[in-house]
C-alpha cells in the first residue's frame, strides 16, 4: 500500500513538470515581459508630456507554456490612447510558437484641447475659443486633439459645455462649396493639370464629393472639394 501511494504521488508530482524535460515560460515571465513592455512605452510617452499610470493584469500563476529560446515579442493590439484597458500582446516564435494576451488597466493624463465656453451647434472655432488641459486622453475611444489650428475654422456639430474635451467627433468642417457656386475645376494627372471653370451642382465641405457642370462644354462630372471654390477631379 506504501509503495503504490509513492507511485501515485510521483504520478500526480509529473503532470506540473514540462513534458520531456523542457522549461517553461512561466506566468511570472509573462506578466514581466509585458511590465517591461508597458514602462517602456511609458518612458517614450513622458516625452511627448503625457503621464501614465498602469496595473497589468490577473495572469494565472499555474500557468505554464512552452519554453521560447528567443526574447519574448510583445506589442499592443490597438492604440493604447484610445482605450482604458490595452491588451499587450505577448508571444514566442522559436520551435514551439505560442500567443497570450495580457489586458492591463491604464490611464494616461496629457495635454488635450478643451472648450473655453459654452459653444453652440454650428459654432465656427477659432484659437480664443480653446484652451488647453491636462485631461485622460484614453478616456474616450474618439481621441483628443492638442493644437488650436487643428480646430481653427471647424464647426460645432453640437452644443457642449465649458471645460468639454474637444474630440474630432465633435468636429465638422465648414461648406466650402455651396450649390450654384461658380469653382475652378482642376483636372489634375502626375504630370499636369488643366484648369477650367464650372458651377456646382451640390454642395459640400472640404475632403466631401460634389457634382459641377463645365462652362464651357456643359458635362457634368465629380470632384473632390479640395478648396473653398476649388474642385479636384482625377485624369
């Protein structure tokens, strides 16, 4: 009865051992390679005047996986500013490849455009109209922005309040091109461009397609408003 309850003993004492002898990566290997990882970054990001704070999160500590001779890879899955919780990829590819995704909780605080007042729908922005904050940036998944001419001549695309961060959902740009507006239609290759003028059937802002109608030869063709008064069509 002793010798059988050694045996199983030795049995159960093998199953947490690496199969054939190899080593193993550990859950303590993993969580360092990705604390690494993140204060790293959090060094490159303190250049660029933010500050952040992280925790990474759970990793099992039974967890075992195969042995990586090469330095463990690791990389962000999405842009870490976007999110309050990054996942941290962390992978091995020598003989035995293997993947694991480690989430942390994060939160970076910089420099972020925010309303100096109250503006209201349609609002045309202008610098005095800004002014700039130390916010969480990740806060919200639409990103921030941090250069008032960034925002110079945008509109409102609804009331916010004073102190609102300024995100480019919040953002719209201004008619450049109005229906009935006589333009300059630019046809434009590598090498040249032909100019002509034209009116516009539709209208629209900057970066938006529009209909216009040649002057001269009446045809109608699409453009991209590139200008205020200025469409672009490709030859």
């Amino acid at each position: 009865m002793l010798m059988r309850t050694i045996f199983l003993a030795m049995i159960g004492s093998l199953a947490f051992l690496p199969i054939n002898g190899w080593a193993e990566t550990s859950g303590d290997d993993i969580r360092k390679a990705a604390t690494d990882f993140l204060q790293q970054w959090v060094r490159q990001e303190s250049g660029e005047s933010y500050r952040v704070e992280f925790e990474v999160g759970h990793i099992d500590s039974r967890l075992a996986l195969a042995d990586c001779k090469e330095p463990l890879e690791t990389s962000f899955t999405g842009d870490p500013l976007e999110t309050t919780r990054p996942s941290v990829l962390v992978s091995c590819a020598g003989d035995r490849p293997w993947r694991m995704y480690v989430t942390a909780s994060m939160e970076v605080f910089g420099p972020a455009l925010v309303a100096s007042r109250a503006l209201a729908r349609g609002e045309r922005l202008s610098p005095a109209l800004v002014e700039t904050q130390s916010v969480q940036v990740n806060a919200s998944r639409k990103g921030v922005l941090k250069k008032p001419e960034d925002v110079e001549g945008m509109m409102m695309r609804r009331p916010v309040q004073a102190g609102t961060v300024i995100t480019p959902d919040l953002l719209e740009a201004p008619i450049a091109v109005e229906r009935g507006d006589h333009v300059i239609i630019v046809a434009r290759s590598k090498n040249f461009s032909i100019s002509s003028r034209g009116v516009a059937q539709n209208s629209g802002a900057i970066g938006e397609q529009v209909t216009v109608e040649n002057l001269r030869s009446a045809r109608r063709v699409r453009g991209t408003v590139v200008a205020k008064g200025r469409v672009e069509i490709p030859m």
